[in-house]
C-alpha cells in the first residue's frame, strides 16, 4: 500500500497602501526585468525576512576567521602581482 503526503504553500494576501504613480513606475519597471510587482514584493520580503539570519552567518564567519594567523611572510606590491 502507497501512502501519499501533499504539501503546499499557502499564499497570504496583504495589502499595502501606496501613491498610484510609484506602482505604475514599478509595474513598468518590473516589466522591463521579466518580472511582475507581486513577484518583486515577495522576492523582497523573502530577502528582508532573512536578514537577520544572513547577519549572524556573517558574523560566525568573522568569529571564526578573527584567529586565523596572517602573520606570514610580506609580499611587496610587484611580488603579488607577478605572473608565474
């Protein structure tokens, strides 16, 4: 016997208020990008809902490298750019 688990994204509306003249702006410039308002505004809030996340990677990232040792030999300016 086969079981079958369908899952789905449930989409909320939300409603936002702003002058006609900046969406009629956006819509032509989402158009000109291949893409629509709906789909810019949901890429953002994606994007902004993430930040916090992407913000404390970041950090660990330099928590870990703050310890590398850099102290190694110094290269002079024509060293590091001579073609080997």
């Amino acid at each position: 016997m086969y079981a079958f688990v369908y899952t789905t994204h449930m989409l909320r509306n939300i409603t936002f208020s702003v002058d006609e003249a900046i969406i009629a702006q956006a819509r032509e410039a989402a158009k000109v990008e291949g893409t629509t308002l709906n789909e810019l505004v949901r890429d953002w809030i994606r994007s902004y809902a993430g930040k916090n996340e992407r913000r404390q990677k970041m950090e660990h990232a330099f928590e870990i490298l703050k310890d590398l040792d850099t102290s190694g030999p110094k290269m002079t300016r024509d060293e590091m750019n001579e073609r080997r």
